[in-house]
C-alpha cells in the first residue's frame, strides 16, 4: 500500500504541478462563467443543452486529453517513465494507479462547474437540481471512460495529443453530424445517453439507450486499462533491452 500511494502522490504532483493545469482550470470555470451571465440576465429553461454544449461536448473531452494523455505520455517522453517501471509494482497495478489519478484530477475539474451551471441558469427548484446531479454522474462516468482511452493513448504514442484531438474534433464533432453510427464509438454520446437515461430526458432518436450506454463506457474504460497495461508491460521489456 505504501508504494502504490506513493505512486499516486507522485502522479498527481507531476499533473498538479504542471501549468496546463492552469490553463484546465480556467477551461472547466468558463461553463460556471456563462451560467452567472446568464442568471444576471434573467436565467433560462434550457440548462441541460447548456451544459451538453459547454461541459460535455467541450471542457470535458479537453480536460480528460490533457491530463489522461500526460498522465504516462510526459513520463515516456522525459524518460522519466523507466524509473517508474523499475519500481516493484505491477505494470497492470501501475495503469490503474495512473487512470484512477487522472480520472480524480478530471472529475475534480469538471464536475463542479456542471453542479453550478444547472442551477444557475434555470433555477434551484428540485426539478433543476435532480437534472443536474444526474448530468453530474454521467459526466464522472464519461471522464473516467475518457481519462482511461487517453491514458492509454498516451503510453502508446507520442502524438497522443494530436491522436486525441482528432478523435474529439473530428470523429465526435464532424463526423457525428455525417454518420450516423460514429454514436456508437462516442464518450461523447454515451455520456449523453446516460444523462438522459438517469435524468428522464428525451433527447431525440439519436440519443443512445442509457443500457448501451454504460455498455460503451464500461468497454472504453476497461480496454483503455488493458491497453496501457501491455504497453507498460511491453515498455518494461525494451528498457531492460
């Protein structure tokens, strides 16, 4: 136990000490900066598609892929990371460490300004609020799902950041609106399929069921660790080369 929390204090100094966390910070305030605007303007009905636009469809994929890809990535591309991967901890203990801590770091970041949007732009009335929390739950469940395909993006390649950018912008942003089955390999939409699932939404025929959903979140986040844990394993082999 000792070695795995020093593990994770060191994971989290190396993502917490660095000044992209700055910039993550200012990100993930901006839904809570428009949510005051707009209250100062008299509020409005509409705070999930609010929230879709402004968390979901933005910060969230943007936060997860710079901390889920610097997570392993920077420590690969320092050469920092065989120092870590001499220590006597499992390589498959290691991957989960380093998800677990971004995944923290993330939803620390994210869901916070989707527990302030909601009520501030259309009201703290229970309807609101109980909107709200469910759009928070899905968003902790897309980060981790996201945290862990960019974590293993990072120990992959080293053009994570540019492979995840891709992925955000093109495949859920260009070519959602194109092809029509892209939902199916989307956070984005699963996540959005399982706020509507736990909030009673109705959010159109696009929206995924909130069963295939977790199915899709479940399997990102579970192949995500698989991944990372044979790329360390892998990584391991070639240092003791």
């Amino acid at each position: 136990m000792t070695r795995i929390r020093a593990l994770a204090e060191l994971t989290l100094r190396g993502l917490a000490g660095r000044r992209r966390l700055v910039l993550m910070i200012l990100l993930a305030a901006l839904p809570a900066i428009v949510a005051i605007i707009l209250r100062l303007a008299g509020g409005r009905a509409d705070a999930p598609e609010i929230i879709d636009a402004l968390v979901i469809r933005t910060v969230l994929p943007l936060v997860a892929l710079v901390i889920g890809t610097a997570a392993i990535g920077s420590e690969i591309e320092d050469g920092t990371a065989v120092f870590l991967l001499v220590k006597p901890i499992s390589r498959w203990l290691t991957a989960l460490v380093k998800i677990v801590v971004a995944s923290g770091l993330t939803i620390l970041l994210v869901v916070p300004p989707v527990l302030l949007t909601g009520p501030l732009v259309a009201g703290f009335d229970s309807g609101n609020l109980g909107t709200t929390l469910g759009y928070a739950v899905a968003t902790m469940a897309g980060a981790v799902a996201y945290v862990a395909g960019f974590v293993a993006l990072g120990a992959i390649t080293s053009r994570a950041l540019l492979v995840g950018l891709g992925y955000v912008l093109l495949w859920e942003g260009a070519l959602a609106g194109i092809l029509e089955g892209t939902r199916y390999f989307s956070v984005r939409q699963a996540t959005l399929g399982l706020a509507a699932g736990l909030t009673g939404e109705s959010r159109g025929d696009d929206v995924l069921e909130p069963t295939i959903s977790i199915v899709i979140l479940a399997v990102v986040t579970v192949v995500g660790f698989l991944l990372t844990a044979r790329a360390l394993q892998r990584f391991q082999v070639r240092a003791g080369d």
